[in-house]
C-alpha cells in the first residue's frame, strides 16, 4: 500500500492504570516533511512517539508508519525507522568514526568504514573523527547521534527533545543537521520544548493537548489563525490593571500583565483592530501610555493562546 504519508495515525488511544495517556489522537506526517509534535507536559508526546516507533502497543485505534501497519508489521516499522532520544547515545571511549563504524557493522551496512565517513563529512565532524567522543562538545554529540541514526538511510526519523540541554551554539548545530535532513526528503517527527525551534525546522506542527491533536497547521498558518498580538506599556505601573481591563475589552481575550516591562498583552482575533484605534481606545480608557504595538503573535504566544483555548473548553 502506498501513501504520501508517512506517519499516519487514526484514534490511537493509552492508557496507564486510570491514567488515559491519548485519547484518540490522530496525526497525519506527509512524506519528505518535518512535523513538530508540541504541547504542555503531560499532554501525551512522548507516549504518541513511543507508540508510534513500537515502544508502546495501543490499546485502540490505528497508525501505519512508512506503509507499515503499526501493530501487524512492527518488524517493518522498526526497519523503516530511526530514534535519537533525548540523550547522546554514542560511546564516549570510542572515536567518532569508530561509533559510526560499529553502528554500521551492527546494521549490517554495506561498506561500514565508507558509510561512516559520508556521514561524518555530511555532519561536519570529519576533522574531529578520531579523537573520543567524550572529547566532543554538546552539538557534536548530537551530531554524531544524529549520524549514527542514519547509518542505514531511515525512511522516518523521530528526534525527541533533540537539543535538551544544548547551549545556543550547539542548538544552532543541531538545526543546521536537521534542515539538511528536510531538504535531503527524510521524514521528521521531532518533540521540543523550544518553540523557536520548532517555528524555525517544521514544515507543519501538531498542538497536543489531552491526549489530542488540538491544532495542526504550519507555523505561519497558526500564527495566522489567531490574528494579531496587541501590547501596551504603561508610563505608569499602577495602571496595569486598568491596561489590562481595557485591552480585554478592546481584543475580547484575556489580557497578561508583564510587571517587570510595565506591559500588558493580548491576542486579538479582530482583523479590523488597527494600531490607531488600539491606541485611541487605551487613551479613552483613561491608560497612561508609553507604547504601543499590534504584530503577528510568535509561536510562543499562538502556543499559550490555544492551551488556554483548551483548557476553557476542557
């Protein structure tokens, strides 16, 4: 059976004792795509990639990964697919190219010490391939793990919390490592913690929450979804209550003070809102302004807009 999905999930459902994990959750991946999975803890991602990389057996619904039914072909599956967890996984008394070398022998690749040498070239760790890996920064370590995920040339690669504890400059490496991936036409799934990231690597996001896909959409389009972001900063931090009432009115959502910047912001789903009219409306609400804005949200608002979306409607 052929499909432009690659991961394809309908109804997929677990639960641990009482805890229902996912709740019917359907994901659809299309072929050559990165998709971040977000959402806040204990919304269900890890369990949704442990199940769908045969960790995990559902207790209901279904899910085909790379062509590959889920539960019947899970022999397939594991074959069509790679992980890189949360932590570096290579062996630190090993070289860089003897990690890769063994990964391959242990896969059965053809030409292991050809195959090693590709990858380190394409990782950029050609230079630093035979000194230990425990020798290696952050970013080179995932580096290297991400090489050894692709010994054998995985169809779907599933990155969970792939820059944990990575300074700037090594989340930087990792996203460098993961665009070529996209544009070479591997499938990602990838979890994060760290919006940017996700807004900056995937083609589409998938908003977790409850055990459910809540949203899905690419980051622009989520961004778009939810029009715009409206911002005060007060001349005077005793009126941020009275700011913050009278952008609730203004956007008809709920405003956020920020103390610390003498702000207060709020989404708007109002197309017509204008900068003009934002500023008309806070002055006539008696708001002693410094500045003001209306911008397209970021991701980390759009994320924080629809969490509490659904908690409302929980």
């Amino acid at each position: 059976m052929t499909s432009t999905y690659d991961v394809l999930s309908e109804g997929l459902e677990k639960r641990f004792g009482e805890v229902r994990a996912l709740r019917g959750l359907d994901l659809a991946v299309p072929r050559g795509t990165v998709c971040a999975l977000l959402g806040p803890n204990g919304a269900g991602k890890t369990t949704a990639v442990r199940l769908l990389t045969t960790l995990l057996r559902p207790d209901a619904g279904s899910a085909r990964i790379a062509g590959h039914d889920l539960v019947r072909e899970a022999a397939a599956v594991r074959g069509a697919i790679s992980v890189v967890g949360q932590y570096a996984t290579v062996d630190g008394d090993l070289t860089g190219r003897q990690n890769l070398r063994l990964f391959a022998r242990l896969h059965r690749v053809r030409g292991p010490a050809a195959r090693a040498d590709d990858l380190l070239a394409r990782f950029g760790l050609d230079e630093a391939a035979d000194r230990s890996a425990a020798t290696y920064s952050g970013g080179m370590r995932r580096r290297l793990d991400l090489a050894a995920a692709l010994i054998r040339r995985p169809r779907v690669l599933f990155l969970d919390e792939p820059t944990t504890g990575l300074d700037p400059a090594g989340r930087g490496e990792v996203h460098d490592a993961v665009r070529e991936l996209g544009r070479d036409g591997t499938t990602v799934l990838l979890t994060t913690q760290y919006l940017e990231e996700a807004d900056r690597l995937a083609d589409d996001i998938a908003l977790v929450d409850r055990g459910r896909v809540a949203h899905t959409g690419s980051p622009r389009h989520l961004k778009a979804s939810i029009g715009s972001y409206a911002e005060a900063v007060v001349a005077d931090p005793a009126a941020l209550p009275r700011a913050a009432a009278a952008l609730a009115r203004i956007t008809g959502a709920e405003a956020a003070p920020d103390p610390a910047r003498a702000s207060v912001g709020a989404v708007s789903r109002d197309t017509t809102l204008t900068l003009p009219r934002l500023v008309r409306e806070l002055d006539a609400a008696g708001v002693p302004l410094l500045d003001a804005t209306l911008r397209p949200p970021t991701l980390d608002e759009v994320f924080l807009h629809l969490t509490a979306e659904q908690e409302i409607a929980a």
